[in-house]
C-alpha cells in the first residue's frame, strides 16, 4: 500500500491509525533516510494511547519505552548500530515479544527481522512537505 502525506501532521495520524490496529507484539520497521519522519510516524503511533511524553529518535539512548494502556513500545534507533554485539546492546532480543516494536534505521539491522516484520519505507517527494510510505505486511 502506497501512501501520499504533504505534513508533519499527516505522517503522524498515519501513525496514529496504525498504533490503533496494534494488538501488542508486532515489529515495525522504519526505513528512510535523514530527517524523512520517521520520528514523526513514531509520535502518532505512541501518542495515540494519550502518552504525553515528547517522542524524539533515540539516538543516544538507542531505545525509549512507553508504557501505554494496552501495552509497551520500544522505540529503537539503529542509526549507529553496526554488528551483532552492538544490536544485542539495544536489549533487542530480550524485548522481543514483550511490545511493539517501532525501528528507525531498520537497515542497518534487516537482517535480524523476524518474518511477520511489518515495514514501512519514508521517501521524500518532489515537494518538499511531502512524503510517499510504502507500507509491506499485514496489520
Ligand atoms: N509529510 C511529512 N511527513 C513527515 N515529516 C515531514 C513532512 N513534511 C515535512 N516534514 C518535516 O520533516 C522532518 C521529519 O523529521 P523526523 O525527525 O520525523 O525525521 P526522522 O526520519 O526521524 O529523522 P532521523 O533519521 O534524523 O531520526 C520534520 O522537520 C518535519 O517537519
Ligand atoms: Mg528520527
């Protein structure tokens, strides 16, 4: 499914209607490069649940959790994530089915994604407020 948004706001409702589908264990993996709204998507999806929290990349932290009413996610961000050892780092493994799972940098770690990973590719358009998602798997 292909998907056009031209705001900030956009991108984030889309995220807002897929957190809401949500039943507690997927893993969504978050593809696109630099500033494309990966975060963006990642805030509807948390605040949908009426989190308050400020949602930001985990660039330092590599992931943020948020626990919401129905259940946790994990915010990940695998900008820096090179081998194994540093994925192992990230509490990855061990946080697997325990949440959703919500990926910025996904590539850098494609080869760790269970089958049944739901994916979404940000890309910018011509416009510079907009933005084509590509959503693969089922939700
Ligand atoms: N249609 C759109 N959807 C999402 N963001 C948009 C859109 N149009 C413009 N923007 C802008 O693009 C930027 C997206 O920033 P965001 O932090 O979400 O990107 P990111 O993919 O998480 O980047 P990073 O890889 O640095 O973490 C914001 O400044 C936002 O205002
Ligand atoms: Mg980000």
């Amino acid at each position: 499914m292909k998907i056009i948004t031209r705001s900030e706001r956009k991108t984030e409702n889309l995220g807002k209607e897929i957190g809401e589908k949500l039943k507690g264990n997927e893993i969504i993996a978050l593809y696109g490069d630099l500033g494309v709204g990966k975060t963006a998507f990642t805030r509807g999806l948390v605040n949908c649940f009426g989190i308050k929290n400020a949602v930001t990349s985990p660039t330092f932290t590599l992931v943020n959790e948020y626990t919401t009413p129905k259940f946790k996610i994990y915010h990940f961000d695998m900008y820096r994530i090179k081998t194994l050892e540093d994925l192992e780092s990230t509490g990855f493994f061990d946080y697997m089915n325990k949440g959703v799972f919500v990926i910025e940098w996904s590539e850098n770690i494609e080869d760790y994604l269970p089958e049944g990973t739901i994916k979404i590719y940000i890309e910018k358009n011509k416009n510079e407020n907009e933005r084509i998602i590509t959503l693969r798997g089922e939700i």
